[in-house]
C-alpha cells in the first residue's frame, strides 16, 4: 500500500483557492487604503488615518512656504494623467502585436504537436509506462495550446494590472511626500503590494482553475494532464519576452534622451518640466520596470510550478494519484501568500519609517522576515501535504526520497534567494564601498568610473553563481530535477513580497518626477529621491532573485525535456552536444547585442528631437513655452514595437530550429550553453549598474563628507556619473533582464515541443547520416 498524505485531498481543493482568493482580497484592500489619498487640494482627503504615524501629524511643506496647495495638486493630477495615458496606450499598441503573435504561436503548437501521431484520435502507450494507456496525442496538442494561451493572457493582464497600479500610486506618493517620508514610503509600498499579490494569487488561481478542468478529460491519465499544463509557463514567459524587451526599449531610449541633453548638455534637474523627453521616461518606468517585470517574474513562477508538476507527474504521486501530493508546488506557493500577507504588515502597520535613513533597512526586513516565517511555512507543507517517503523520477529510474529531504530542497532554493539579494545589495547600494569606490572614480572622469563599474560587475557574480551552484548539488542529490524544480519554487515562494519591494522603485522614482515636474517644495524632492534610492538597491535586489530562478527554473525544464525527448545522457564529448553548446554560449551575447543596439538607436532619435525643440522652441528654456511632450512620446512607442520584434523572434524560433533540423542531442547543448553564459552576463550587468546608478545619486545627496567633496550637481564628478548611469541603462532594464527570460523561455518552448522534437528532429542529421 503507497503512504498518503496528511492533508486529505478534500482540504488540498479547498486550501490552495482560498488562499489564493485572500491574496486577492489583501491585494484590494490595499488598493482601497490608497485610494484614500485623493487628488484634491484638501487637506483631510488625503489621510490614510488619524493616528499621526509615519508623519502624518506634519505640516505640510507648502502651508510653510506658502505654496499654493491647490495648484500644486492640480498639477500632479495632470501629470499622472498625462503618463497614465501614455503607459495605457503604450501596452494597447504593444499587446494587438503580441496578440497576432500569440494567435500565429498557437497555431504552431496545435499543428506541431498534433502531427506527433499523425493528428490520430486513438489512445497511445504513455511515454513512461508503456503497459498503460494514455490519451491521444492530438489531445496535448489542443490542451497545450489552450494553457498556452491562458498563460499569455494571465501574464499580460499582470503586467497591465501592475501598470495601472503604479500610475494610479505615483501622484499620490508625491503628494504624502509633503507630510513626511514615512508617508510617502506607505503608500509606494502598499501599491508595490497590490500588483506582488495580485500577480502571486491570479498565477496561482488560473494554474489550479486549469489543472482541474483538465483534469475532467483526462481522469487518471496524469502524464498526459500535467504535459499539457506546461504551455501554461510557455504562455506567460513569451508574453514576459516581448513585454520587457518593448518595455526596455521604450523607457531606456526616453531615459537616455533625456538625460544626455537635459542633465548633462543643458545643465537642468532631472525630470525637469523644461525636458521634452520627460513624460516619455516616466511612461518608461511603468511599460519597462513594472508592466515587463511583472511578466517576467509572473512567467519563472508559472514555468516553475510546470516543471515541478511534470516530473512529479511521472513518480509515485502521480502513480499512485496521491493529488494532495502532487499539487505541493501550489500548496508552497499558497503559504507563500500567506506568509507575504504576514510579512508586509510589519512595513505597513507594525514598524514606523521616521527618517530617510531607514526605509532601506525597512524593505531589507521585508526580505528577511518573509524568508524565516517562509522556512516554517515550507516545514508545515512538507509535513502534511507529502508522504513520509515516495519516489522522483530520476532518468528512467525512480530515487527514493523521504519528505524531509524535500523540505530542504525548497528551503536551500529560498536561503539561496536571500544571498543573492543581499550580495547584490552590497555592490549595489550607496551605503557600502564598492559603490563609494565607483564613486570616487568619477573624480578623474567617466572613463574610469565605467571600469571600476565593469570591475564590480564582474566580481559580484562570484558569490550568487556559488549559491546557484550549492542549492543545485544539494536539491539534486536529495530529489533529483523535482529537487531543483521545487528549489526554484522556494526561491520564488515570496514572489508577491519581492515583488513589493521591486515595484515600489519606480512608483518611488516617478513620484519624484512629478514633484519636480509640479515644481515643489526640493525638501520633497529630497524626500522622494531618498525612496527612489533605496528602490534602486532594492530594484537590483529584485533582479538578483529573477536571476537566480531563472538558473534553477531552466536547469529543472532542461532535466524535463531530457526526460520527455528520451534523451539517455548528454555527452559534452559529442560533436552534436559541443556545436549546441558553443551557439547556446554565444545566443546571450546576440540577445544583448540585438537589445542594447535597438535602445541606441532610439536613442539616437529622441536625442535629436530634444535638441530640435530646446534649439527652435523660443522660451523653452526659461519655462515660458511648453515642450512638445508627444512627439518624444511617439518616438519611444514607434521605436520599441518596430525593435522588439527581431529579439522575440531570435528566442522562440532557435528551439523549433534546431530541434527539428539538428535534433534533441543539439537542442539540450544549446540549452546547457545559453544557461551557463546567459546566467553570468545577466548578474554582472544587473549590478554594474546598479552600482553606476547609485554612485550618480550617492553624489547629488551629499549625505557625508566624501560625498560632498565629489559634488554638487553639474560638478565635473557629477557629469561623469551621469555618463556612467546613461551607459548602463540599456543594460540594466533592457538587455539584462530579457537575458533571464532567454534561458527560461527557451527550455520551457523546448519541453512543450520534446514530443515533435522526438518524432521528428535531426531533418539535416538524418539526411547525411
């Protein structure tokens, strides 16, 4: 008799949809309370309560400079229109090409797939039991393709949800930045919340809504149900494609425009109203760092869970139809929300922000509490809803494993996760030496700040790829690929509080665009760079955790695909395996190129256009004439639609490419290759500028002594950190982050497609063989 679970299976439906409906709830309500601070001139609408925490019981700024409040007001409400509608119709223009693109992909994966057994409606052997019988071929390819479009509809409405969030979160940051920056820290982190809990839950619903349709057709055909839910993760993570490379494109090319005339040509604020391509980057923020990396981030979760539940599949819980056991991907992820929910109450209700100083402790807190309640969570899952011992499928055979070890393998993933982000955070933040070094090498010029920001790039790959690599032994060698798998998961368990945290940055940097732009108070402006210089570090650290699942996320769908492609061993010493490798290794480098090239030239263009109207605009530059906002808006939409095609094109056809001329010996060498490469770059360019950035805004705060020595703003130091932080940007929200969906993406495409790939790869192999 096979052990059961603890948690009956009736608890298991009810445990994981209420905890993803309660994650939706504290999302909303959270929504709610922000609400409460309204666009209006007065003075009580906007409280979020009557207690006089976080600074609330200030005056505000301008009642003490005497300001007009009301005009101030009505000027950030037509700011955050103006960028809201920008953003909105930006993700319109960009989703009616994805939408073509999903519809033309859908078609290939039913085509594909259905052609495996000749589009036969006949029962087949199942792939690892070939004395049972499992549901047709054509079968997976209709299911694929319907998960694969719920997941692409899933991420794209996370990414246009989180948009609509922060633009609706951005005025209102401003304007609690006048009674104190613990105010205006409450509510970019209470919006940050909205979109993490949102994503966490929706991801987690959707996901358990499908299995159990699916299940409905294909009874006791697990093998059959949980291969077809892997187009669930290829859905979300195409979308992520296209969303951070078009989003990437779009804010870099505004953010660099505008920073090379405006701070370093013209010698004005950043954000400054003067600045014709300064509503374009605000739009940026929300297209780029929010709507992309929501995605993104949305696309690792999915991806993980499916490669979780694939291999399970195929080992004793899905043998044995243990489904308590088999949904433990989900139940994590379920006590994540919980633990999340938990977590962020300690930065909204519990703790008080009182001073500048600590808002970064406050959202590293956020980061270490979640992953201790978030280790007890994951014994207590481990305990109940897994048998005391059952088997992993392991290459053909089946590896014993006891609950326990288990419970380590996710653990080791989210400690990973916390190293990682903590390591990124010392390279990146101002309050450490390495930036400061960075900094003080702006002294002889741009020229060395770019090396030492190369240098400390390079060097912080170090410790994260040995914290990938630990958590890889030890995940493996307890549970085989459903030990990386889960690992992964751990990593990810906290998606909706790291997503927080990463959302909160640029609703923070926009809320300081504003301000500038309504022509506040600097105090306030003070206040919101201070906020946008902890979401920097936190930013990064954000990217770190994306990175880092990524590796685990595509290591586990490359054990995956191995499996399914009936692939025995992957020899290095092949000259089929090798030739894989080598173009694997190089693909990272083309992505990057292709990405930072398209940011460039649309560069290129809003450089001209900014210069145009500063040269023929009269009065633009003493304030009395009003930019052409518009046009620096329409540049960075046309650009970044036309440029995000090639890339997204480079992703998802090199797999259908090479599996089915060169076969699935080639395929996992170019697999394994983007991985190792695309891993390595991705880290070294999240950090260097990070570092390049906070360095610049290390200078204009002048918060010590060796700080003021290298300023002020517009000192020669200063100019140089500029062209250190402009370098950087196509790297660090374009280029970069797309690395991480390169490797994800292209093992999950690989797994959806083993089955056609097995059947019919190797056409030019075949051919001279």
């Amino acid at each position: 008799m096979v052990a059961k679970a603890l948690l009956p299976e009736f608890w298991t439906e009810i445990l994981v949809p209420v905890c993803a409906v309660v994650g939706i709830a504290f999302s909303l309500f959270q929504w709610y309370i922000v609400s409460c601070v309204k666009l209006t001139a007065d003075r009580g609408a906007s409280s979020l309560s009557e207690d006089g925490r976080n600074g609330h019981g200030d005056y505000l700024i301008e009642e003490e400079e005497g300001v007009n409040d009301q005009s101030v007001v009505a000027k950030c409400a037509e700011i955050q229109t103006a960028i809201s509608e920008g953003a909105t119709s930006f993700l319109f223009t960009e989703y009616k090409y994805v939408g073509v693109f999903m519809v033309f992909f859908a078609a290939i994966i039913f085509l594909f797939l259905g052609s495996v057994q000749g589009f036969s409606t006949k029962s087949q052997p199942c792939t690892y039991d070939k004395t049972t019988t499992c549901k047709p071929a054509l079968a997976t390819a209709v299911f694929s393709t319907i998960s694969f479009v719920l997941g692409a509809v899933t991420s794209v409405l996370s990414g246009f949800l989180g948009m609509k969030i922060a633009t609706y979160a951005n005025a209102r940051t401003t304007l609690e930045a006048r009674r104190g920056v613990g105010k205006a820290f409450i509510v970019a982190f209470r919006s940050g919340a909205v979109m993490g809990f949102l994503l966490a839950a929706n991801g987690l619903l959707v996901l358990y809504i499908t299995i159990n349709l699916f299940k409905i057709y294909y009874g006791d055909d697990w093998e059959g149900l949980f291969e077809s839910i892997t187009g669930y993760g290829l859905g979300g993570s195409s979308m992520a494609l296209f969303g951070r490379v078009g989003g990437g494109i779009y804010t870099k090319a505004a953010d660099v425009g505008a920073d090379l005339v405006g701070k370093v040509e013209r010698n004005i604020p950043e954000d400054d109203p003067r600045n014709p391509a300064v509503i374009a980057d605000n739009v940026g923020d929300n297209v780029g760092d929010i709507a992309g990396m929501g995605s993104d981030l949305f696309g690792s979760y999915a991806e993980s869970s499916c490669a979780a539940l694939v291999v399970a599949s195929i080992s004793s819980f899905g043998i044995s139809h243990d489904f308590t056991a088999m949904l433990f991907p989900l139940l994590i992820s379920s006590m994540g929300i919980l633990v999340c929910l938990i977590t962020t109450l300690f930065a909204t209700d519990i703790s008080e922000i009182k001073a500048v100083k600590e808002i970064e402790p406050a959202l590293k807190n956020q980061l270490i509490i979640s992953t201790l309640f978030m280790t007890v969570g994951i014994a207590i899952v481990s305990w109940t809803a897994l048998p005391y011992s059952f088997t992993i499928y392991n290459f053909g055979t089946q590896k014993l494993v006891k609950n326990w070890e288990l419970f380590l393998c996710v653990a080791v993933g989210l400690w990973a996760g916390l190293i990682i982000g903590f390591v990124t955070e010392y390279y990146t933040s101002n309050a450490y030496i390495p930036v400061q070094d960075v900094a003080d090498s702006c002294r002889t010029g741009a020229a060395t700040n770019v090396i030492f920001g190369l240098a400390l790039g390079y060097k912080s790959v170090i410790i994260p790829i040995f914290a990938i690599a630990v958590s890889i032994f030890v995940s493996f060698s307890l549970a085989a690929m459903y030990g990386v798998a889960v690992a992964a998961l751990g990593m990810l368990s906290t998606i909706a509080t790291g997503l927080a945290i990463d959302a909160y940055g640029p609703i923070s940097d926009n809320a300081g665009g504003i301000a500038e732009m309504a022509g506040m108070s600097h105090r306030i402006r003070e206040r919101t760079d201070a906020l946008d210089a902890a979401g920097n570090t936190t930013a990064a650290i954000g990217k770190g955790f994306a990175i880092g699942s990524a590796a685990l996320v595509s290591l586990a769908l490359f054990g995956a695909f191995v499996s399914r492609a009936g692939i025995q061993t992957v020899d290095v010493l092949t000259p089929k395996v090798v030739i894989g490798l080598l173009v694997g290794a190089m693909l990272p480098y083309w992505l990057s190129a292709m990405t930072m090239k398209s940011v460039g030239s649309a560069a290129l263009k809003m450089v001209e256009e900014v210069r145009r109207q500063f040269n023929t605009i009269p009065g633009l530059m003493e304030g009395t004439a009003k930019p052409d906002y518009a046009t620096c808006v329409k540049i960075s939409t046309d650009a970044s639609i036309k440029e995000m095609i090639p890339p997204g094109c480079l992703v998802m056809l090199t797999p259908l490419i090479v599996g089915f001329f060169f076969g699935v010996e080639t395929l996992s060498g170019v697999l394994a290759g983007s991985l190792i490469s695309g891993v390595q770059i991705a880290i070294s360019a999240s950090n260097t500028v990070g570092a390049w950035d906070n360095a610049k805004k290390y200078i204009e705060a002048g918060a010590s002594e060796h700080a003021r020595s290298l300023g002020p703003k517009g000192s020669e130091p200063h100019k140089a950190a500029v062209i250190g932080d402009t370098i950087g940007d196509p790297l660090k929200d374009t280029s970069g982050p797309s690395l991480n969906i390169l490797i994800k993406l292209m093992a999950v495409e690989s797994l959806v497609f083993a089955p056609f790939f097995a059947t019919h790869g190797g056409f030019l192999f075949n051919i001279f063989s």
